[in-house]
C-alpha cells in the first residue's frame, strides 16, 4: 500500500511538472546580455510622455495558464474583427511609449484589435539597471504563460499577427510560433532569434526581420544564423539590416534614427497588410 502511495505521488509530481513544461525554457541570449553595461549604455534614457488614447485604449485583464492574471494595453476594432496584433515591449516594459506605438498600428493598420502585453507583470524600468534586471530576472516560463494567456483570451478562431522591439523583438517571434495555426504575420525589431530549427518549424507565418547593421549583440552572424535556420525549417524570412545602432526605432529613445525609423515603420505596415486581410 505504501509503494501504491509513493507511486502515484510521484506520478502526480510528473503531471504536474509536464502542466508546467514549455518550449521556451531557458533564458534566451538577449536576457543573458542584460547584464551588460555596454549594452546598457546603447539605450538611452525614455523621453519623458504620458499617452492619452485618442481610440479608447484601456488596460485589460486576462487569465494565464499557470493560474495567474496578466495585463495588456487594449484597443478593440471599430468592427467586429477577428484579428488581433499583439504588441510586445522592449525592455523597459509597457511604458506610455509603447501603448502609443500600439496606437499607431491600429490607427494606420485599419480595423484589428491590438493588444499591447504588460510582458513585467506590471514593472516599467526608468533607469537602464532597473530594465537590465527585469528583462535578465524575467522567468521564461512566466513569459510564455502570459503569450499563452493572451492567445487564449483572443480565443481560438482569432488570427493573430506580432511585433516588438528590442527583447519584445524575440517575444515577437516566440509568440507568432506559439500561435501555431492562428499566426499570421510576425515583425520583429532588432531581436534575439529562436535558434531551434525544430521550434522554428512551428511557425505558420513569415517572418520580416528589421536589424540594426551597426550593433555587436543582435550581429549580422546572428542574423544569418537566423536566415539559415528558417531555410533549414522552411519557413519565409525577409530581412533588412539598417545602417543603424541598436535599438534605432525604439519608441522611447531620444535619439532614435529617423529615416531608418521611417523606412522599418513603411516596410512593417505595408507586411502587416498585404497578411492581415
């Protein structure tokens, strides 16, 4: 009787230890270089801003897998619509910054719902050691139960579509493959690509890739890694490497590359459309 007990206790562990398994369990290179000052210096302090939504933006809440709550920034379409781009942060969290860029997808994309993740579970960074340590700190197993969360809060028959910047440029993509069937069109700024070619099989979408020439950590070698990857899983990728430092289009930098800003910004809208029907 004692064994029967030991037996289906452990079996009870192994349940809930494979409940709990994702496909991204490790933290990827982009968290392990947040540590880094010199990566830290390639940010610039946010510019001071507080959004005002002009479209009835409002944060949300929605359920995670792990038996959590979640939030995110979110616009509902004008019209019913059945598609949802999901905006993800760069590394200093759901800042005013990011909310407004989510404001400018959806007033140029047209009629989509947009959701902005709060990926820091309510934490935004002001100082570049503040978001080192909540994007080095950030459990990627929380991570992936947010994406989840919010694949299942847009419900089943949703088409969902990607962007982000910075660590929000990897979630972009990360999430896009989590979406499996219902993904359908990822853009991601300057992030760290998944690297497992079997992972990157998942993907139902192509995939268009704006990278910053200029910088060491998102490099051009990772960059054709990522290009020889996604041939090797047959999967679509455009790629466009600026002749810009990293983090270029970020929403919040000061010193952002306006006409790299501008040309990542055309190519982006015009992939979204040409897949979001």
């Amino acid at each position: 009787m004692k064994k029967i007990v030991i037996l289906l206790a452990l079996l009870a562990g192994f349940q809930e230890l494979n409940a709990q398994s994702c496909c991204f369990l490790k933290k990827d290179d982009m968290q392990l270089m947040a540590s880094n000052k010199a990566f830290q210096r390639s940010h610039k302090l946010p510019k001071p801003y507080v959004h005002v939504s002009k479209a009835g933006g409002e944060m949300m809440e929605f359920s995670t897998p792990d038996g959590q709550k979640a939030r995110a920034f979110y616009i509902k379409a004008a019209k019913p619509s059945q598609t949802t781009l999901f905006v993800f942060q760069e590394w200093w969290g759901l800042n005013d910054h990011i909310k407004r860029e989510a404001e400018h997808f959806y007033s140029t994309l047209g009629n989509v719902n947009v959701m902005a993740i709060d990926m820091y579970d309510g934490k935004v960074a002001t100082t570049r050691e503040d978001a080192g340590k909540y994007m080095g700190e950030a459990n990627p197993a929380r991570l992936e139960a947010i994406i989840k969360g919010a694949i299942q809060h847009v419900g089943p028959k949703a088409k969902i579509a990607t962007v982000g910047w910075c660590f929000g440029g990897g979630l972009s993509l990360k999430a896009s493959i989590l979406a499996g069937k219902q993904g359908v069109a990822c853009v991601m700024y300057y992030g760290m690509p998944v690297k497992d070619v079997n992972e990157l099989k998942a993907l139902n979408t192509d995939v268009l890739g704006l990278f910053a020439g200029k910088e060491q950590w998102i490099s051009p070698k990772v960059v054709s890694e990522f290009q020889d990857n996604m041939k090797a899983a047959g999967k679509n990728l455009q790629v466009k490497s600026f002749d810009a430092e990293h983090a270029f289009a970020n929403p919040s930098n000061p010193a952002f590359d306006k006409k790299a800003t501008e040309e990542a910004w055309n190519m982006a809208i015009a992939f979204f459309k040409e897949r979001i029907k």
